[in-house]
C-alpha cells in the first residue's frame, strides 16, 4: 500500500489527538478520584 505523504501525516495527527484525548481523559479521571477520596471512609 503506498500512502502518500499527505495522507502518513493526517494519520499520525488522528494518532496523536487520540493520545492526547486519552491522556486528558485519564488526568480528569485521577482528579475526580483525589477529589472524592476525602469523602470515602475506609473501614477496616
């Protein structure tokens, strides 16, 4: 399959905007869990 280069470059900037939704989504999901870990009362 020969991809011209146009098309190697929209590939990798779709590849690299997923990376950088991911790692978004992951930080906002660390910051919700920091958040409510006060509230959580372990029992043990």
């Amino acid at each position: 399959m020969n991809d011209t280069p146009e098309l190697k470059k929209a590939t990798i900037s779709v590849l690299l905007a997923n990376l950088d939704v991911n790692q978004i989504t992951d930080r906002n999901k660390n910051k919700g869990n920091n958040r409510l870990a006060k509230y959580i009362v372990k029992s043990t």
